[in-house]
C-alpha cells in the first residue's frame, strides 16, 4: 500500500514537472511573432496549483521547478554576457 501510493507520487511529480518543462519550452518558441505562451501566464497557472488545495509536494513544487531552471539559466547569460 505505502509503495504504491509514493510510486504514484513519484509518478504524479514527474508527470507535472514534464508538462511545466514543455510550456517553459514553449515560452521560448514564437508562432506568426507572437509568443506561444507567456511566463506570467504560466505563474498564473502555477498560483491556479497553488490555489486547488492539492498537496504543495506532489503538484506546486514540482511545476515549478522548470520554472526555476529556466530564470536561473537566463539570469546566469545575463550576468556572463
């Protein structure tokens, strides 16, 4: 019973961190000029996770992750460049 529920819980964390990591793909990628989905559109998204009631764990954490990486990374060429 307890293995079941953290291999759904493993599995639930990398599910959500994989769909953030796409839209934080997605927030670099531009179709007819206009960017495809914004940032702020996916804090949006994240503060609508935070907001549900799910447990922070399994779902808030693990979409914002990508997230993370993705300012650190820019913030890291910024400051090198």
């Amino acid at each position: 019973m307890i293995e079941a529920t953290i291999a759904s819980y493993d599995v639930l964390s990398y599910f959500i961190y994989c769909i953030i990591e796409f839209l934080v793909m997605l927030s670099h990628d531009t179709f007819h000029s206009k960017q495809v989905i914004k940032v702020q559109d996916l804090i949006k998204h994240y503060e609508l996770l935070l907001a549900s009631g799910h447990e922070p764990e399994t779902h808030a954490l693990a979409a914002l992750e990508p997230v993370v990486y993705d300012f650190l990374f820019k913030l890291t060429q910024i400051i090198q460049n």
